[in-house]
C-alpha cells in the first residue's frame, strides 16, 4: 500500500498540476476520439412546470427500482471513461488532451469554448479560481475513480495508536450509532449522510491500476474475503467479508460556477472543489471510524458505484442525465462514500416522482452539446451501441453514452455540466444566482461571494 509521505507534499509536476486542473471524473466512456467539432447550442433553458418535491419512502432500492436483470455484471474499473478513451487514442491521453484545450483557451483569453472572458488577463483569472479549487487535490495526490487503497485514499488506519485501531469500541445501539456517525460526517463536511447495507452489484469487480494512461489496462479484481482487514496483493484487492455497510455523503456544488457555461474553467473550479470536499470528508470520517476500532475504506469515485449506493441510502433517485437527483439541491451534487463493517441502522430509499418527471422533461437530453444522453421516452435495459465497454448494461434506465460525453469534455477545454445546470430538480431547489441573460464571465466577480468555501457561497 502506498502511504503518505509529508516530505513530498509540495513536490508536484507541472504535468501533474495541469492533469489536476483539468476535472478527471465521474463519465464511463469508450470510443475514439478524432477531434470531432461539436456544435455548442445556444444555452437557451427550456421553460418547464417545476417538479413539485413530495418525498416518500420507497420499499425499493435501486436494483428492484430499476429492475436490474438477475445477470447484471459488476463493472469494471476498466471502462471507465477517461481509460478507456486514453487506450484508443493512444498518446496524448484524454486527460493531456484536455488540459492542452484549457491552455490553449486561456491563452486565446477564453474559459471555454467560445466562452471569450473580458480579456486574457481574466481567462487567467479564472484559471486561479480553478487553481485554488483543486490545490487540495494537489497535495494529497490520487483522487477520483480508479485509486483504491492509493495515497490518502489508503486502506489502512493512517497515524493511530493501535490501542484504538485494534480494540473495537462496543456500540449496541444502531440508531445511536448512525445518528453520530452522521453528525461526525457533517463536520466533516458533507452537506447531507445516508447509511446503507451495500449491495455488492455496485461494488466495483476490478479496479484498473493505470486508469488514465493510454496502452492497455492494468486490472486487479476487488474481492470479498473472510479477513480482518482489507490488503491488497499483487494480484487482487481484498475487502473483509464484514464490510457491509456505506456511508453516503453529498456535497452541493456552487451554483454560480456552473451558471456562467456548463462548460468553462469555471464548471471545472466547482467539480475540482467538489473533489476536494470529497477526499477531505471521505478521509476525515474513515479516521473517525478506525479510531473507534472498525475497518473503513475511504471512496471518491472508486471502489463502489456511488450512484444506486446514494439511491439506496435515501438521498435520492436516479435521474435521465445518469446522476443522483436530491430533493434538497436537485443533480447539484456530488458524491463520496466510506465502506465499513461498524453496525449501523440504515436508511430507506425514497421516492419523488423522479422517473415520471424524466419520462416527459427531456430538457438535459435535448440541451446537451454532444447527443450523450438519451432521448427515448422510455427507458431499457441495454445502453447504445456506441457506448460498449462502458455501459454497464442490465439495468432499466436511461442510458448516458459517456463516449459522447467525454469527447465533448475534450473539445471544450471546460469537462461539461451542461445537463446539471438545465435540470429542472437544479433549478427548482436552488435557483438562479446569475439572472437569465446576464450569464457572462465578468458577472460572476460581482457576486457577493462572501469567503470562497462550501459553507459560505451562495449556492
Ligand atoms: S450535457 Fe451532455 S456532454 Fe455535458 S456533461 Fe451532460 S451528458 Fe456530458
Ligand atoms: S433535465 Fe433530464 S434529469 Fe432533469 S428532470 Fe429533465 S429529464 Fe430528468
């Protein structure tokens, strides 16, 4: 396992602060990528009757939600998006490709794709902002999918007296248990915790140990075992059979970021930010949870899917564009678990009209520039042709060809979250910040911003 070591913090590449700036998340693609020149439409928001936001309880959690069939397969680390797009199109990497657009960009003084800012000094201005987002993801080093037991996202208790690690303290009292354990991840810094026992379909089946070069795939099953704590060998990751519980944390993403284009340096700040809020929390409260003597294993976007985990937590359904969608922020959200085997009383799934609403809106798929999510009326079982390796097929859904998606992420120079931003569950529970029409760069610096941490910008 690798550890960290403080005589390295500070000691990054110029390739590596520049693979940070760009947003390395969230999108299962495959495909070739040959600069192919998307159209960016007019960011023209559909008027829509905003969903109205009743919550029940569901008996269902998402696989009978989204009726999985009984052969669904684990997915692979392996086909994720930025892996295997960076294995067709050999070098330069997807993620060097992206970074090279955001620099070429900024020095044509621009924060997107025919976003121009006021001038070049402001395009580099909003670089910093990106900067300051992601410089936590800098210091700490591996972050995002594909870096189990790597870096700060270890395995192990990191730094305590095993008079704690190794000495289970007795909790009879699930409820209690869970009530605490939230408010520990609430310090932390999750905006909203839901607990689940995990269903092990969402586990990953291998993770892939070269996840964002190009050349072929370096893949290590993730396995359940009986064991007391979880290791890793040289041939397989090993998690202790006891691990049956998640801890669901979501951290809302600022509004504003996202409002000036879905697709700029300025979307890029806000996901790095969320990265950031990510790692802090997942680490902080898997520390918590060692020190009390139980196995924790910090998640961003590794080792479990992190969407029908939050579904099954209670913290919302699925929605058209493939995200979480909350009732309190909407897909404004992003997502980072801690997997244990301290008992805890779980959460139940809820329900709030979500699939009905997507079956008629339609708004992300028709406002999204590269044609990635579906359109259909109705959802299915199999996801586009064009999307395989990556699709996980064999739940009922709509589908999100991340191909399409990343190749625009590419050509932008600002990733993408276009669908997000039109979504009207976003616009229902958090507003507009920037008024319709005025969504240029130079509005954003007039905003009362307040400090520029979670807790304190308007969402
Ligand atoms: S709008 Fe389309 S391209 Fe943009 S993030 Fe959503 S799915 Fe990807
Ligand atoms: S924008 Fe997409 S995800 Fe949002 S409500 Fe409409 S169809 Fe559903």
């Amino acid at each position: 396992m690798t550890e960290i070591n403080p005589k390295n913090i500070g000691s990054f590449s110029r390739r590596r602060f520049l693979e940070m700036i760009a947003s390395l998340s969230l999108v299962s693609a495959s495909g070739v990528w040959a600069g192919q020149q998307f159209d960016l439409p007019d960011l023209v928001i559909a008027d829509s009757d905003m969903p109205k936001i009743k919550v029940a309880m569901a008996a269902k959690k998402a696989a009978l939600r989204h009726q999985c069939r009984p052969d669904m397969a684990r997915f692979s680390g392996k086909h994720m998006a930025f892996k295997v797009i960076s294995e067709e199109l050999g070098a330069p990497s997807a993620s060097e490709i992206m970074v090279n657009q955001i620099m070429k960009n900024v020095r044509a003084g621009k924060i997107g794709k025919g976003v121009s800012a006021k001038d070049p000094s402001e395009a580099r201005m909003f670089l910093a902002l990106n900067t300051a987002a992601t410089t936590w993801n800098m210091i700490v080093g591996p972050y995002g999918e594909n870096h189990e037991n790597m870096g700060f996202l270890g395995w192990l208790p990191q730094g305590l007296p095993p008079e704690l690690t190794a000495n289970p303290v007795s909790l009879k009292d699930k409820r209690d248990t869970s009530k605490k354990i939230k408010a520990i991840a609430a310090y932390a810094g999750s905006d909203k915790t839901g607990i689940t026992e995990i269903d092990r379909r969402w586990v990953y089946s291998s993770t892939c140990k070269n996840g964002e070069d190009p050349g072929p795939a370096i893949s290590k099953p993730i396995l359940f075992k009986k064991t007391d704590q979880p290791k890793e060998t040289e041939k397989a990751l090993i998690l202790p059979d006891s691990v049956r519980y998640a801890v669901v944390m979501l951290f809302v993403q600022p509004r504003a970021l996202h409002q000036i284009d879905p697709a700029t340096l300025a979307n890029n700040a806000s996901v790095n930010q969320g990265y950031s809020q990510m790692g802090i929390a997942s680490v902080s409260l898997a520390q918590a949870i060692r020190s009390l003597g139980y196995v924790a294993i910090p998640c961003m976007n590794d080792t479990a899917m992190s969407v029908p985990l939050s579904i099954d937590a209670g913290l919302g359904e699925l929605g058209r564009l493939g995200f979480l969608i909350t009732p309190e922020f909407g897909p404004h959200v992003r997502i980072a678990k801690v997997l244990t085997n301290m008992p805890m009383a779980t959460d139940k799934p809820i329900e709030f009209g979500v699939t009905e609403y997507c079956r008629d809106c339609g708004i992300c798929a028709r406002e999204c520039p590269s044609g990635a999510i579906s359109p259909d009326k109705e959802m299915t079982f199999e996801p586009p042709p064009g999307a395989d390796p990556c699709g996980n097929p064999g739940a009922l859904k709509w589908y999100v060809d991340g191909k399409k998606c990343l190749r625009w992420w590419l050509e932008s120079g600002g990733g993408c979250s276009r669908c997000v931003n039109v979504c009207p569950y976003t616009r229902a529970t958090m507003g507009d910040v920037l008024p319709p029409g005025q969504i240029r760069p130079e509005d954003f610096w007039d905003l009362d911003h307040k400090a520029y941490g979670r807790r304190d910008i308007t969402y």
